[in-house]
C-alpha cells in the first residue's frame, strides 16, 4: 500500500549523511490504511527505516493517519501544517521534526 511505498522510498533515500547529521530516531503510530507502528531511524550506523518499533529507542513519536503521513511525504502537506491543523500528535524533540523535513 501507499503507506510501505513511502517507507520504501524513505529507506533508499536514507545515507550516512543524513545519519550523521540527524541523529534521531522517529517512531509513527499511523491510523487507518497500512497503519501501525513504522519508523525511520536516523541513528544507528547506516540509517534505516520501516514496519515496527525501532531499534532503539525513538527521540519523536508521532501519531496522524496514514493518509496525512503520505501526504506529508509527498509533499502535499508540511509537517508543521499537519501540526498546527492538530491532525497530528508529536512527542519529543521538534528541532528534529525540523531536520526530517530537510531530508524530504
């Protein structure tokens, strides 16, 4: 489904550089279609992402519906809009929100 594409693409789009730049975990709890627990790990060697919990334990959790989180992907909403329209619900560190979206 559209929620695993995304992932997809987020796990090839991952490098060391981000990693290094980054260091943070996401977790998001996704409501609906393809929902559940995914992450995208942007600290551990390498970088990954994917269906579950983390490896380690996530610096930002976020809960929103699988169809604003694809949207936010493909850039038909910005993440603080999602935030500020109160889709959305992010624990943790937001100067890390700011540097996922750099990445995207």
């Amino acid at each position: 489904g559209p929620v695993a594409e995304t992932f997809r693409v987020i796990q090839g789009a991952v490098t060391e550089e981000y990693v290094r730049s980054t260091q943070g975990v996401f977790q998001f709890e996704l409501s609906g279609d393809g929902g559940g627990t995914w992450y995208i790990d942007l600290k551990t060697k390498g970088g990954s992402a994917g269906f579950g919990k983390p490896p380690v334990t996530a610096d930002v959790v976020m809960s929103m519906s699988s169809a604003d989180f694809v949207k936010m992907f493909t850039d038909k909403l910005k993440l603080f809009m999602a935030f500020m329209l109160g889709n959305s619900c992010i624990k943790g560190d937001i100067m890390l929100i700011l540097s996922l979206e750099k990445m995207l």
